[in-house]
C-alpha cells in the first residue's frame, strides 16, 4: 500500500510536525508501506544532505522517503492560492498514484489533499498538530479557517494528537470520525548517556525551540538572572532560530547575561541527542503546544523538564509532577498561539524557582528524569504508533 503524506512544512524545515513525519514514514516503511511525501517547502527531492541525513545504523543509511516539492504554495495565503493553479496538475498526479492520502495540519495542503481524495476516490486522513487547528492560529485570516473547515469536513479520519485537539475537531466532525494518537519518540535514538565530565561543574539549562512568541523562550531570558543569583554556575544554552532572535539576543545583552548565554542556532535533529546528553535540565515555556516532540525527546533521554502548565503537559509530565516540574506562567491551560514578549514579574519568578529547585537537587532531577523515560517508552515509541496508524489506513470510509 501505497501512503501519500501531504504536510505544508517539512524538512530541511525543522519542527515538531515536520519530524513527526519522517519518523512515522519511517516506522510505515519498516512495517513494509511504501511512503512518498508532497510539501510547499522548497529543497531537494531526496533528503541526504548533512542537513538533516542520519548516521548509517548498522551500515544502513535512514531510510528518507521521495518528495514532491510545490514552493509556489508555501506559506498558504493569497499568493500560495493563486500560484494553486499551477500546482493542481502535479497534486492531482500525487493523489492518483497513492492508496491513502495522509493530511499533516488542517491547512492549504490538507484542504487540497482532502478534497482530491474525495473527487478521485480515495481514503483520506488529517492528523492534527496545532498550527492551522487551534483558534488562535487562524483568528487572523478567513482563508486559513476556510482551510481548516474544509480539512476537518471533507478528511475520513480525523487523528488527534491530544486531547486539545480532539476537542477542536470535535466542532467540525462526528466523534466517529476523530482517533487520538499522539507524537512518538525513538527512544532507541532517543536513550540516556551520562554527561560530559567536562561539563561537570555547569548546570546546563537548555531549550530546542523555534525562537517563536509561542514556545516562550524570552520568558526564560526574563528568568535567567533570578536563576543566576541562586546557581552562578547556570549556563544557558539556546538551540533554534526564529522571528524573536534579535529580541531574544538584545534582551540577554539588556540584562547583561552574555556570558551565560550560548546560541547553538538551528540543531540538525540528527545531533539533537548529544545537545540532550549534555543538558541537566530543559525548560518548555511554551503559550501552546501539541503534545510536544521536543518534549517526549527530553523525556526518553531522562531529562529533568520544567514546562508550562498547559495541558499536554500535564499528559506528559503529570498531573502532580511526577515526571517533571510544570508552571502557571498563563491563566489558562489551553494553547494559545498569540503569546505575549513579557509575562508577570511572579509568574517569571515561578519558572526561576522551579529552575533553581532542580539545579540544586541532583537527587530530584535523576527521579524525574527517570520516570519520564519510562513514561516515553512505553507509551509513546513510534513502532506501536505507527502500527495504529496504519490499522486506520485498511479501513473502509464510511
């Protein structure tokens, strides 16, 4: 069986949805689907490059599936439309040749790939990763709630991939329509080594974020000299690149935190395990989130994590937590993409605090970072995940 994946953004992008899908490809492949994928964003047809390519496990390259580029949609607002005519011919020959089109976001491509399945005949699934479904995502155009209407309608299958996003879907489509099935993580790839002796007197705070309003790293900024005052031996580091970069750098030089502070810049996910071993701790402020790739990634390679007090956060980490420290940094715990730059004195003292707890309690930080390993692997490895997925593909739409 051949599977059609249609996302707007994937690699040499790199995000939590954009991962989602090469690791699910994968996983599909091993379980003997063929897999080939249609983007907006523009790169080579055959991923490899030093970018995003894996070392060979056991003299076997990753496998990467082929990939149809359409640039003249990315983006998805007007321009994206308009250059949609040109594009039609070749989704239309994407659609044709696949048995199931599988739909990343409820957007451009979701809308298009939708609607194709159901004038060709073929089955078709949305799954959900926030951008494009929350309300705050799309309250600031008509084109992209057209593009989630018509996703949500026209899909056979609706995944969500938490239960904030069952929640939205559930406005738009029957609940016989909607299945829960969250990220993944390889935790083969995704397992815990010791730190770095040379590292040993540091306590390595590390975010791997997009430098986007939403995942909130300005607020840990805005932290930083709290944390500083309690634990002078904090280092930050700050892997991402993003719209708020030039914010986030002059603010660390407002506070005069150069010394602390590292920019990694864009981590290829191939080396994104070694920046995990060497961190004590990872903070997820984030104002909305799916559930969290980056942070199920943490959690396999038994991470002590502080993150914000949303709901898929309490999914992961728990309620009480017990897999790691959570925040009241909003006054809600629903996603939310439109997030402020600054935050409440008390509330950017709350996450210092919890930052600071774990930088002096070894004990606490090895407790938790266990039980989140544990969580990570038996619940949400890509082999089970994806063995569910592809039950979904054999079954008929109603």
């Amino acid at each position: 069986m051949k599977i059609g994946m249609l996302v707007d953004t994937y690699l040499p992008i790199m995000g939590g949805a954009e991962i989602h899908v090469l690791e699910l490809s994968r996983a599909l492949h091993a379980l003997g689907y063929e897999i080939e994928v249609c983007t907006a964003v523009p790169g080579s047809e055959n991923l490899g490059t030093d970018e995003v390519s894996d070392a060979p496990a056991e003299g076997q390259p990753e496998y990467y599936p082929p990939v149809l580029r359409l640039p003249g949609l990315v983006g998805g607002g007007w321009r994206a439309l308009s250059a949609l005519p040109g594009a039609l011919p070749s989704l239309v020959r994407f659609v044709r040749q696949v048995d199931v089109v599988h739909c990343h976001y409820s957007f451009l491509l979701a809308a298009m790939g939708t609607l194709l399945a159901r004038l060709l005949g073929k089955p078709s699934a949305v799954t959900l990763h926030g951008q494009g479904t929350l309300d705050s995502s799309v309250s600031g155009s008509a084109l992209w709630r057209l593009y989630r209407y018509l996703s949500l309608k026209l899909a056979d299958t609706i995944i969500a991939t938490s239960e904030e996003m069952r929640a939205v879907a559930l406005r738009f489509a029957p609940s016989s329509k909607i299945v829960l099935i969250p990220n993944g993580v390889n935790a083969r790839k995704f397992s815990p080594h010791p730190k770095p002796q040379s590292l040993a007197k540091e306590v390595i705070i590390l975010t791997m974020r997009r430098l986007a309003p939403k995942n909130g790293v300005q607020y840990l900024v805005e932290a930083a000299p709290a944390v500083l005052r309690e634990v002078p031996q904090a280092r930050f580091w700050v892997a991402g690149e993003g719209k708020l970069e030039s914010y986030i750098r002059q603010r660390v030089a407002d506070l005069g935190l150069q010394e602390a502070f590292r920019f990694i810049g864009i981590v290829p996910h191939t080396q994104t395990p070694e920046y995990y071993r060497q961190a004590d701790i990872v903070v997820f402020p984030s104002s909305a989130e799916s559930i969290s790739l980056a942070c199920l990634e943490a959690m396999a390679m038994e991470k002590a994590i502080v993150a914000s007090s949303l709901a898929t956060y309490h999914e992961l980490l728990g309620d009480a937590g017990e897999r790691g420290l959570l925040v009241t940094l909003f006054d809600r715990q629903d996603s939310d993409y439109n997030a402020p730059l600054q935050l409440p004195a008390e509330r950017i003292q709350s996450l210092a605090q919890a930052i600071i707890r774990l930088a002096q309690d070894a004990a606490l930080r090895i407790q938790l970072g266990r039980a989140a390993r544990h969580l990570a692997e038996e619940g949400y490895d890509w082999r089970p995940i994806a063995a569910q997925t592809a039950l979904l593909y054999q079954e008929k739409p109603a």
